[in-house]
C-alpha cells in the first residue's frame, strides 16, 4: 500500500485546519523559494498557493502554484484529489511569510503524510529569508493558476 493515501481522518482533519489548534508541531521539510521553483520546474513537486483569494488578487502566485486555499470549506476534499492523482510526488506548501504553511504541513504530517514541504520563506519573507517576491521570482496572474490546476487535474485522471 502506497505510503502517501490520504486517509479519511487527515482530510476531516484538514477541513477542520482552520478551527483546531495544534499541541507541537510536527516538524515539517522545508523548501527555499528558488528551490520550489526549480522543483515545481522538473515536475518534482506539486506546488500549492494556500492563501486566501483576495492575496491571489493583490500579489499573483508564483509560478508553477496551485491556488488552493485553506480558507475554502472544501481544502481538505481539494487536498484528496491532488493526492489521489500525484500520490508519489511531494506537496509543497507556500503562503505569505510561512506562519500558516507551517502550521497546515504539521497537521498533515501528524496524519500521516510524510511527503509535505513547507516553502517557509512564503510570497513576502519572513526575517530568514526574502521571499518570492522580493526575490523578483516569476508571478502569474490568478487565472492563469486555476488554469494550471485545472489542467494539472484532468492531466492525472
């Protein structure tokens, strides 16, 4: 049995993120921007934005992501389909500065799914390191993401 199957109790879970504090981390892999991009690049990583929409709007999402936000009753449904459909390549994770990055891949690892990077920089830094932005990386436009995902989807059916 594949190690990566997304078990029932990780996705109510994961619907449940938001609602629900976390005793301790689970310690989660992290990822540099420039890393993520080339992984998400070489098709080595599924790359999700999980960020609310109206961040989409203001800043774009970097290249390569998936606009799937935490902040939809459906994340942990979402979550599921991405993983049935690429259930061997690693899930990383990326939102403003890391703070909610950290926190999602730790509930996901403490259900079991080990394969989670946690892009920890995020979109505009964090103190440890610039962020996607700040380091000028590639940015596309909202529409263009969820035709990305969209087809990433269908691509694995």
């Amino acid at each position: 049995m594949m190690q990566n199957i997304f078990s029932r109790r990780a996705v109510l879970f994961a619907l449940f993120l938001v609602a629900t504090p976390v005793a301790g981390f689970a310690q989660a892999l992290k990822m540099s921007a420039p890393e993520a991009l080339a992984a998400v690049q070489n098709g080595d990583i599924v790359l999700l934005d999980i960020r609310s929409p109206g961040e989409w709007k203001e800043t774009g999402l970097a290249q390569g992501a998936w606009p799937v936000t935490m902040h939809d009753p459906s994340f942990g449904e979402n979550l599921q389909r991405i993983l049935s459909r690429y259930p061997d390549t690693p899930l990383a994770l990326i939102c403003a500065t890391g703070g909610r990055t950290e926190y999602v891949a730790s509930v996901l690892r403490q259900n079991g799914l080990s394969n989670v990077i946690d892009v920890s920089e995020g979109m505009f830094g964090n103190g440890a390191a610039p962020g996607w932005i700040a380091r000028k990386m590639p940015i596309i436009d909202e529409k263009t993401a969820r035709a990305n995902y969209t087809a990433g989807i269908l691509a694995k059916q």
